[in-house]
C-alpha cells in the first residue's frame, strides 16, 4: 500500500506568519505600556496576543495532523456545532459594545461568529460537490442559500451585523461553482440603489428608472417610430402639466409615466413588458423599503455611520469622530511612517479601538504609506495564493472551500480598511491576523490551516 504524497504549501504559511507578526508588532505599538514593555506582559493586549499566537500555532499543527476525511465526513456536525453555539449565545452570551455575541469560558470570552466562519464553509464545500448539485438549478441556489442564510440569521439577532455581512462574501463562491453572473450584477445593482436611495429622494429615482424602461421599450417595441414616439411623449407631457398644479406632483409623475408604459403593451411582446412592469415595481418596493429600514429599523448610531460615509451627516466631533481621527492618524504618516513606538495620535488616545477595528491606523501612522502598502502587498499575495491553491485541487470539495477562505478574507481586509479611510460604513469587523483578538485569531487560523491541509493531500481524491 502506497503512502500518501504530502505536500504543504509553505507560502501560505510563510504569508500567514508575516501577518500574524505585523499584527503583533502593531498591537504592542498601539497598547504599550512603558512600566511593562516586556512583549509577553500579560496584563496587556500585546502580551495576551502573544498567548494567542502560541495556542493558534498549536492549533495549525493540530489541523496538519488530521486525516483530510476528516473535514469531508464531519462537515455537517462541524457546521449543526457552530449554529448551536450560535443560538446559544442568544441565551447565555454576554454583550460586548452592544452585541450579545460573546460566550464566556472561564477567563476568556469567545466570538461564535468566527466559529460559524469556517464551519460554513466546510458545509457549503460539502453540499456543493455532492453528486447531481449544480447551481443552474434554482432549488440547489436555494438550499446553499439557505446554508448561508441561518447563521447570518442569528447572528443579526445577536446584534452582531458587521459579522453577518461577512457572510454574504460568500457570493463568489457560488459563482465560482455555477451560480449566473447575473446575481453579481443583481447585487451590485442593489448597493447602488440602496445608497442612492438615501441620497436621491424616492420619485426622482422611479422616473428615472421608468424614463430608462421607456427607452428600452421605444427600441424593442411594434409599430412605426412615430406612434412609439407620440405614446411616449404623451403621458410625459400630462405629468408635467399635472404637476403645475398639484402638491403630489413628482408621485402622478411616476404614475403617469407608468401608465404610459401600459399604454406601450399594445405595441410590445407581452413576456417583456410584463417583466419590465414587474421590475418597476419591485424596484419602487425595494427603495420604499431601504427608506423605512433606514428610518425605523437601524439604530441611531448606525443610521449616524451611514451618514457620515454619505456626507449627508457633517459631524467631526462625535459620530464622525472615529472616522476623522482615523484618517489624521494614517495621514500624518506621511511616506515612512513616525517609526516604530513613534505615533503622536495612536499614543494620545485619540483614536478609539486602536487594537482592534482601527489597527490599520497603528500601521499607517508608524510606518507611513510604505508600510500600509506592504501591509496591502501581504494580503493581496495571502488571497492570490488562496485562489491558485484552490484551482489546483483535485477534489470539488477543496476547491470549493479555498474559495470561501479567500472570499471571507477579501472581505475583511476591503471592508476594515476601507472603514478606517472613510470609503463603508464603520461596522466593527477586525483585520484578518492583525487585529487584537483571540477569537478572531483562533477563526482565522483554522479557515486557513485546514485549506494547508486539504492542499497537503490534493492527490487524494475527496467526494
């Protein structure tokens, strides 16, 4: 009996060490404490990294000792796991800045969410390369849908919606394995409607979402151009003389213009103006949707963030605080940085979270662009060798999950960087390997030492 041909991929590895050591050094910087530089001071945030880094080495030694089969045949357990500790820490988590995402164990206090990170994942890669699973299958999208939708489920309910919307990452994923590159689009069309719906008001965006329909109609319809024309023109032109005349102008507007769209019916095939009505329609309901959300939904201080990202909130004192302070401290860097223990801002305090979401600050102001951009460099070769593992794999379901480890770090990395320069929202998710924390250090150790692992047995062929 042959032995099995293993081979670990130590670029990976050597990326992984990297980050985890500018994360460290960066903690320590951010947190120091001149009556204890020692870096391994336990009474700091530097000092119990470092416990981390150790227990999460371990752990990555452990993930190498496994059979591979292993993650194949308990996929499903690890994933029922992870959504019981979820809705358990509904009832017995502790709240942490406003989100009871947190589960207490003796001296330490452990994020689920991060666990439901990588068991997700593995669920996902074993229910996608199952026999007879193709995502041209709208019920095979709804059950990966639905793989995806229960935890971000409860962890929303925790209160945790930065870590929900990690999940939603995990879109390219599916389109990696089949899914239509029209649900990117879709998608990409909502974020954009969702913002121009809290800076357009609501009629000027269906008119101009009726007025393109229109157009899209004039070109595809029946008849001669110039019946098109006067069909087109009329409705317009009541709405118009209507709106002299009336409060509710812009709303008979619409109205009017969508009649004018009923009128074209005669002129059309039927199949695609009822899917262009029903477009409107759904259109005008999810705008009037993103508006109530927005008004009677989300939290003050979420709708304050959102604000200040938008420029429709002009505060630099308060909700825009972080924000300012974050990009002063970045900007001061200048090319090289401060130097090492040098930052004015990160030491003054006046950057808020510094450890944790705002550490891509600590970097920015000590070692300037030039090691923001190293930083990026990192990161940037950590997701590129993650896709090239994955596409190398023998098996669907390694390959599958590679995806999903690059697509949840690609989402942290964009989406706390961009925060801390004011491009999202501040939502509160850590920089992967950086940030201060043991859970989140522990949840991205595993996601990415069981892909070493699956990678080390490629030859293996895994169902």
């Amino acid at each position: 009996m042959s032995a099995r041909r293993v081979e670990i991929d130590w670029l990976l590895i050597i990326l992984y060490l990297c980050l985890v050591a500018v994360g460290w050094l960066a903690i320590y910087t951010a947190d120091f404490d001149e009556l204890h530089p020692e870096m391994y001071y336990q009474g700091r945030n530097y000092g119990r990294q470092f416990l981390w880094i150790g227990v999460c080495l371990a752990l990555g030694i452990i993930i190498q000792m496994l059979d591979t089969r292993f993650f194949t045949a308990f996929a499903y357990l690890i994933y029922g796991f992870a959504v019981v500790l979820l809705i358990g820490t509904l009832f017995f988590g502790t709240e942490i800045n406003g989100s009871k995402s947190w589960i207490k164990l003796g001296f330490f206090n452990i994020q689920t969410s991060e666990i439901a990170k990588f068991a997700t994942c593995l669920a996902l890669a074993k229910y996608l390369s199952s026999l007879n699973v193709t995502l041209t299958d709208i019920k095979e999208q709804i059950l990966a849908g639905i793989f995806i939708f229960i935890p971000v489920f409860f962890i929303l309910a925790q209160g945790d919606d930065g870590s929900a919307l990690v999940f939603s990452s995990l879109i390219f994923v599916l389109y990696r394995e089949g899914l239509s590159g029209g649900f990117l689009i879709l998608g990409v069309a909502l974020i954009v409607l969702f913002i121009l719906s809290l800076l357009i008001p609501f009629y000027y965006i269906m008119g101009a979402f009726i007025i393109a329909i229109l157009t899209v109609l004039f070109y595809k319809g029946k008849g001669t151009p110039w019946i098109r024309i006067l069909i087109y023109a009329i409705p317009i032109f009541i709405a118009t003389i209507v709106s002299l005349y009336m409060d509710s102008s812009a709303f008979l507007m619409v109205l009017s213009i969508g009649a004018g769209v009923a009128l074209l019916a005669a002129f059309m095939t039927k199949r695609l103006v009822y899917s262009l009505l029903t477009l409107t329609f759904v259109c005008g309901l999810y705008v009037q949707g993103v508006s109530y959300i927005y008004n009677e939904v989300l939290k003050p201080h979420q709708k304050n963030r959102i604000g200040v990202i938008l420029g429709t909130i002009e505060d630099k004192q308060a909700v825009g605080y972080n924000l300012n302070q974050s990009k002063i401290a970045i900007g001061s860097g200048g090319l090289w940085g401060k130097g090492f223990l040098q930052g004015t801002q990160n030491k003054g305090n006046f950057v808020p979270e510094l450890s944790t979401d705002f550490i891509f600050c600590t970097i920015g102001e000590e070692f300037g662009f030039a090691g923001s951009v190293t930083l990026i460099v990192l990161f940037i070769l950590l997701m590129l060798r993650a896709i090239s593992v994955a596409e190398r794999q023998q098996s669907r379901f390694s390959r599958i999950y590679g995806y999903g480890v690059a697509s949840i770090i690609f989402f942290h990395f964009a989406i706390n960087i961009g925060m801390t320069v004011g491009l999202v929202p501040i939502i509160g998710i850590p920089l992967p390997f950086i940030s201060y924390g043991g859970s989140s250090l522990i949840g991205f150790t595993i996601l990415l030492f069981i892909l070493i692992k699956l990678d080390s047995e490629r030859f293996l062929h895994l169902r």
